[in-house]
C-alpha cells in the first residue's frame, strides 16, 4: 500500500478563512497549487526581489496594486498555465 498523506497541510489563513491542503477526496479545486507558490514566493522573496529591481514611475495617488502584487500575479498566473492572467 503507499504511504499517503492523511493529515492536512496548513497553508495559512486569508483573512479569517483556513487555507489547507487535505487529500481526503472532499472538496477539491484544481487551482489550489497557486497558493503553494504563494507559500513558497514568501518564504523566498522571489517577487519582493523582483519588484525592487523595477523604477515605479506611476503616480502614487493613482496606484490601487503595488508592483510586487502585479509582479505575483503575472508571475503566479504563467506557473498556473494561464498565459493571459484571465
């Protein structure tokens, strides 16, 4: 028999909802690996790194998203297969 996980993998809170992994068979979603990457970008600063590099010349007062977030998303979205983010 193999050695499967039984117990879930916490992959942290979003607001006041628990993110978990479990592999039980109840609900599932097949876009949960993109919080695993989110873990993962975290805990190395992958696009904290990047979004330094880059010279954010929009004006502030008109900025909703920070470039780190647009960084992720673009990021996150072409390791999910989601060439055009949509």
């Amino acid at each position: 028999m193999p050695n499967c996980t039984v117990e879930p993998v916490d992959l942290g809170r979003v607001g006041r909802r628990v993110i978990e992994a479990a592999f039980d068979g109840g609900d599932i979603v097949s876009d949960g690996g993109v919080l695993l990457l989110r873990q993962v970008d975290q805990r190395i600063g992958l696009t904290k790194s990047i979004a330094r590099v880059f010279d954010d010349q929009r004006r502030r007062a008109s900025v909703a998203h920070s470039m780190r977030d647009l960084l992720a998303q673009r990021i996150y979205g072409l390791c999910c297969g989601w060439e055009d983010v949509c």
